[in-house]
C-alpha cells in the first residue's frame, strides 16, 4: 500500500488537470504492465512450442517496453522508489537478454512473476486517487 502512495506522490495532484493528468498516466503505466505481461507469457508459449523466432520477437516486445518504462521515471519526484524502479528494470532487460540468449523458461517465469506483481501495485492506484474510487463505479 506504502508504494502506490509513493508512487501517486510522484505526480503530484495539487489541482484538478494534474489529478486527471495522474489518472491518464497510471492508466498509460498499467496498460504498459499488461502489453509486458502478455509480451512474457506469449515469449513462454513460443519457447515451449520451439518457435524460437516468435520468442525472439516477444522477448523483443518486452524488453522495449521495460525500456519505456525505465525511461519515464521521474527521479527528482519519485526519489527512492524510482531508483528502485530503475535497477529493477535494468535488472529485468538483463535477464531478458539472457533468458532470450538460453532459452531459459524459468528466467522468463522469474520476470514474469516480478512483472506481475508489480502490475498488481498498478492496479489498486486508481482507488487511491482523489475522486477516482467512486468514479469507478459509475
């Protein structure tokens, strides 16, 4: 619960566009999660399969996306956190690299079950927000 906070803090939301503007940017980051998540999952399917050409564009697929992901980090708001995020991804792109370079099915599970939590932390931002719990249900 102490990381969605940390990470809302990071956006600020003193006003009404910079709240919207948050909730724009945690839908943008959560679908960014779901693209990856499915990116590792399809990345497994293919490697199980022996369609190594397929895993190689998944893994491909992924890896740029925990790239835009790395690449957004506001470090002078975020603090600690984003530069726990930060090692985080990088620690992700290389096991990726390797995953894809061994074919490791337990590497790409590894990834996938760390990615998968933190799009879990994702998914209850949305009723942290101010206003954003009872809009959900309209």
């Amino acid at each position: 619960m102490r990381l969605q906070f940390k990470a809302m803090e990071s956006y600020g939301s003193d006003n009404l566009a910079s709240q919207a503007s948050v909730a724009n940017n945690v839908a943008l980051i959560q679908m960014l999660f779901d693209g990856l998540v499915d990116a590792l999952v399809s990345a497994q399917g293919h490697l199980a399969h022996g369609a190594v050409q397929e895993k190689c564009k998944c893994i491909a697929r992924a890896s740029r996306i925990v790239v835009g992901l790395q690449g957004s980090l506001d470090f002078a708001k975020g603090g600690e956190l984003a530069q726990n995020l930060n090692d985080l991804y990088s620690y992700v792109t290389r096991r990726l690299i390797f995953a894809n370079a061994n074919n490791d099915m337990a590497v790409l599970q590894e990834i996938h079950s760390l990615m998968t939590e933190i799009r879990s932390a994702w998914q209850e931002v949305p009723s942290l927000l101010p206003g954003q719990a009872s809009a959900q249900y309209h």
